[in-house]
C-alpha cells in the first residue's frame, strides 16, 4: 500500500476547500496557503477513503475547524521568509508552503487537545470541533446531550484522535521535506523542540488549574513562554530562518526576538483579560478571575499583602461585577497591573535591541518587518 | 538550540534502565532491544532536563511504563528481520533497532491513550500509567482520589501528554534513519497507513461503546484490523521486510501475512475472553460481557434468534455467574462459538497458504519463523 502525501506525488483528487477568507486579497499569501491546505486535506481525505462513512463525518468536521483559522503562523513564517531572500523565492515556495500548512495543523492539534483536556466545547464564542461533533451526533437536543457523560467522552474521544492524526499529519510533511538532509534536520529538531515545549506548557497549565503544582511567577512566565511562545512564535520565525539558509547564530536569535515577542503577546494577553475593555478584546469581561485563571498578573498578587483581600473571592464561579471589580482595584494597588505593563514593555524592548543586532546578516526588509510586528504588538487591544 | 536524537549523536548520558526481563538470555534480542530503549529514554531524558521537576516524575513514570511491556513488536521485527537477511545484519543493526523500539514507543503511546479514552487505571491488574500518575499524587488516600473528577483529569491529561510525547517521538525516529531516501519513505508511508489505521480502530471502538456507531460483524472485524492488527502484526513484519530491501510485493505479502494473523489473534482474544478458562488467560471471566464489549462473537449473535434472550443481560455491570453462564450457553447454541472458531481457523489457513507463496523470494529460515508463529497462535490459550 503506498500512502500519497502532497510532497510526494502532486496529486490532487478534485476536492477544494473555500474559505470566506480566501477571497481577501489584502491578506498575505492566502490564496497560496489555502491551496497547500487543500492539497493536504485532498490527500488525507484519499487516504481515508476506503474507511467507514462515520469517521468521514468527523474528518470533515475537523477540515472546517482548520479552515476556520486566522492563519497566523503560516503568515507570519511566509512574509519573513519573504523578506529574507531575494532570487530564488519561487523555486522554493512550494517548500516553504508544506512547512507553513504543517504549522497550521500542528495549531489544529494543539487546539483540539487543550480543548479535550479543558472539557471546552466552545473556542472565541463558536462550537469548536468537539462541539460541533456533540452538535452532529443530535442538533435537536444539544442543549441536553452537551451535559451528558456518553455523548461527551464520544465527541472528546474524537476531538483526541484527530489532534493524534494532524500531529502525525505534521511530522510527516517535515519528514519529506524536499530539502538537503542537514536543512530537514535542523527543521526537525526545532519541530522536536517545540513539541516538548508545547508539551511541558499544557502540563503547567493543567497542573496549575488542577492544583498539582503550586502557583508562582516564575511557573505563570514559564508556561506563557511554552505553551504559545515557542510554537506561536519562535516556530515559525526559525523556520523562516531555516528555510532561508540563514547560519546557526543567526536562526537562534532570530528565535529569541520570537520567544520574547511570544511571551510580550502572552503577558498583554493577561493583561487584557483582566483590565482591557471587553467590548474590544471580546473575552468575556472577568471570565479569568471567574476560573480562577493562574496568569502572571494573579502570580504577581500573591506575593503582595492584597492577596488575602483577593483570594476570597479569586476563582469564584459566581463572582459578581462587582467583586470583580473589587479584585481588579485590588490588582491595581497591590501593584500588579503596573509590573505586567513593565514586564510586556521590558520584553518589547529586548525585541528592540535584538532586531538592531541582526545587522547586517539579515536583510533591512526583514528588520523592517519584525520592526513593525513588535509595534503592533505594542498597540494592541484585543 | 540542538537536541539530540540517538540516531543524530552516540549520547548516552549515562543513565541506564534495568528490568527483570533482561537477565532472560532466552528472550530473541532482549539486550540490543533494552540498550536501544535505554538510549532512546536518556536522548528524551536530556531534552527535557531544563523543564520543571514536576515534569521529570510524569516523565520516569512513563519510562517505567514503557519498560514493563513485553517487546512484542520490536522482538517480532528483529526476529524476522533476521531471517530475511544474511550478511549485512551486523551494519545496519542499530537503524533496524531504532525502528525496533520506536515501535515500543508508538505502542505505549496508543495504550496511554486508549486509558484516557475508556477512563481506566488499570492494565492487566496492576495500575496503569494514568493510575501511577494518580497513586504518586496521593499514595495514602487513592482509593478516594481515583474518583475525583480534579484528580482524575490531572492524571488522564498526563496520559494525553505523554501520548503524544511518544507519538512525535516515534515520527522522530522514522524521519532521521539513517537509510537511502527511497527506503525511508517506505517506512514512513508504512507509518503514516499504521497511524491512520489505528486511529480509524479506536474511532469505530469508541463509537461502539458509546453507541455512536451501530454494531454488526463487518464493523467488529473491521475494528479489529484496524486497532489492533496493522500495529502489532503489519507495520513490525512489513518494517522487516523494508529494512531487509525486499521488493514491494513481497513486503505486501508479508503485510496481508500479517494482517490475517493478527485478525485471527484478535478473534481468539474475543474467543478466549468469552468461552476460556479465566484461570488461564488471566482476565476477568465474562467482563467482556458485563461491560457489553461490542466483540465478533456478539456480532454474530445479534443476527441469530438467540439474540433476544441474550440482550436482556448483556452489558449489565451486576451480571451474576449464572447470568453470565446462560449467555455463554446461548452464544454456543446461536452458532457464535463455531463461527469463531472457524473464522480463527480460515485466518490462520489463509496464513499458511500466502507464507508457501512466499518462496523463492524469501529465505526458507523467514517462511519457518512466520509459520511458527501461525502454529503458536494456533495454540494459544491465554
């Protein structure tokens, strides 16, 4: 039995995927990233032809949760890329393409099992994949069966095994990348890298909630940097440097303006959850000190006197707004809102100093537009 | 950052596992098999010496876990592998052990993740990794935490975990062999058909006990494949078989070889847990029934007259002896014990007849060693 995988044969069963997003033209690189996932998804797809209708159902459901995304990672690797070569950007880009979509299911996968391992069945407001299998299953009652132990296990089940098949689906496109041995190598041990990072960072992150492991700032910035920095940022900033044959140091730093941009995004992230304007970020307003949510800004409290006004009311499912608000005022004496201000600026700042220095291995388009990365980051609202 | 895969570096940092298994000089290729895991362990150990200490107790846990199995797969490659091959076994041992043991390691990664998903603690009465996980958080009080739903989910998500951390790193090991390009995409389409088949198998076993997919003898045969016999019989005699340089076709042969093997040896499971002598296979007698296991021999019982007496008790969790002793009977009198017996007896018969088409290509000493094995099959009672 030979499996077909895009890289290895240029086949294309007819089936394509179109988005809302596909007809922005304003958005780098879209129609090039959408047709590299429909090639991907036509593969799988071919692959699993011959299996039951039902699992059909579920890799379809599970295709229209990866379209429904923003792209970031793929964009983000594709436009610096862009910028750090010059000629032989087309005789590559196919390349460059694989890893962008791989990026894109690995974000798939990631999504799907902290969703699994959270028991979410939403994600920004909409039904995620788990959700939207619990909805499949019965449509008519799934305000009932969303609360039902059978009907649940079955849709995480689904939400685990697909996570299982994108991971595998990742490896395998960095694994037949048509690259020199030492190039896919070093993608591969930045793949490596990353997936023992996301790995240890969802391990904080739930030993954090559950309470297995006890909550301080240096954990809180050590989860923020694993669990999205690395794969979010660092991911697809050396792999443009990779791909772009950049040397070693290079990529290397290129990676730490991107963990230091990925932890900036992650403190603002906390931040913004608990003093930002829900109207503009969308978050539901206190939904963090509803949870109980153990983020650098909460990290920070506990090691104030305010902690024990805060804590009696921290983690409480039926906060009001107005103890909320309490906690946020408390936030702000205890000096918690102004140190992650700092701390998202220090880190800033690093990205700053770090992209002078890339000079002048590193062209000035691609300074330009980390340049212009880090000030988006910096303005950002929601 | 570089890590360091085994196949990369000859690291070795020199920490060493030691289990009872390997004092057996009696067991094929134990030794090599442990040096491997052991190398493979320290190479993953060495990447994640910078995480938290919490992360290296979930971590030798699962190397603890990883060490109790029995090998079966990495012994099944080898062995064979060493009959197809005469002279050049010496140079390419050591890729074909690392293939070996990522075996293990996709093994354990499948049965980590198949505790999660049917919530167990337990594997063939002692505790599983999940239920190592639960006993290390609170030795004194397990027998009340195994039902904490906090506690629980803290265990099950280290179980998710290091699913997946075992999976990348089987993907890992198959992308970096040390083997001509042709050769390698061999073995990774042959992982990438494995990983799709198994995923497919839980799917259709989930949907089963969850009712989510109706229940009838394709479907039950068809799980049985997928979950089962492509992993442990397919990929370890099809990787042998690659790794020896065999032609496809003889590798196809080999892999259909080894499907039907292991369909008889998943029909004989469900056979032996109905009818067998649970003082000799171990497993509790009737648990199949009393959890309502959706097995071949209840396939066919459902399309017998016999059914309808038999589904009044099926599944109950109370089942009593003679309940338990009455399906037994009724199964027999519906024709689902012969059914079995033939089906297990056709699979074998189709095993031996492809094995003598195997010659000339084939080694008479490989011919030999499969036939053996569909003997001791043959045989099994536990």
């Amino acid at each position: 039995m030979r499996d077909n995988w895009p890289c290895d044969t240029r086949m294309d069963n007819g089936m394509t995927i179109t988005t809302e997003h596909s007809t922005h033209p304003d958005l780098d690189f879209n129609d090039e990233i959408y047709r590299e996932l429909n090639r991907i998804c036509a593969s799988l797809s071919q692959q699993c032809s011959t299996y039951q209708p039902e699992f059909r159902t579920c890799l379809d459901a599970a295709f229209q949760a990866l379209r429904g995304g923003k792209l970031i990672r793929p964009r983000m690797l594709l436009g610096l890329y862009n910028t750090l070569v010059d000629d032989d950007i087309e005789v590559k880009l196919n390349t460059v393409l694989q890893v962008a979509v791989a990026l894109e299911l690995l974000h798939f996968s990631l999504l799907v099992h902290d969703d699994v391992i959270d028991g979410d069945l939403y994600r920004r407001g909409k039904l995620n994949f788990i959700g939207q299998i619990l909805m499949h299953r019965t449509p008519e009652s799934f305000a009932q069966i969303q609360r039902d132990p059978e009907h649940l296990d079955w849709a995480q089940s689904n939400g685990l095994l697909m996570g299982n098949l994108f991971l595998a689906a990742t490896h395998q496109i960095f694994a037949r990348l048509d690259l020199p041995h030492h190039q896919r190598v070093r993608l591969l041990d930045l793949l490596n890298h990353t997936i023992n990072d996301t790995i240890v960072g969802e391990f904080l992150d739930v030993g954090l909630s559950s309470k297995a492991i006890s909550p301080n700032m240096d954990i809180a910035l050590e989860m923020s940097r694993l669990k999205t920095a690395t794969y979010t940022f660092e991911l697809p900033m050396r792999a443009a440097a990779i791909l772009a044959e950049l040397p070693q140091e290079i990529e290397t730093k290129i990676g730490e303006i991107g963990t230091n941009l990925g932890i900036a995004y992650q403190l603002q992230d906390d931040y913004l959850s608990t003093f930002g304007d829900a109207a503009e970020h969308g978050k539901d307003a206190f939904s963090d000190l509803r949870e109980g949510k153990e983020t650098t800004i909460i990290a920070f409290a506990r090691d104030t006197a305010k902690w024990t006004d805060i804590q009696d009311n921290f983690g409480s499912a039926d906060l009001s707004t107005s103890q909320a608000e309490r906690i946020q005022h408390l936030l702000i004496q205890c000096g918690a809102k102004n140190h992650s201000l700092n701390a998202i600026s220090d880190h800033l700042n690093i990205c700053r100093s770090m992209i002078k220095t890339l000079s002048p291995q590193v062209d000035p388009k691609a300074q330009n537009l980390l340049l212009k990365q880090v000030e988006q980051l910096a303005s950002r609202k929601s």
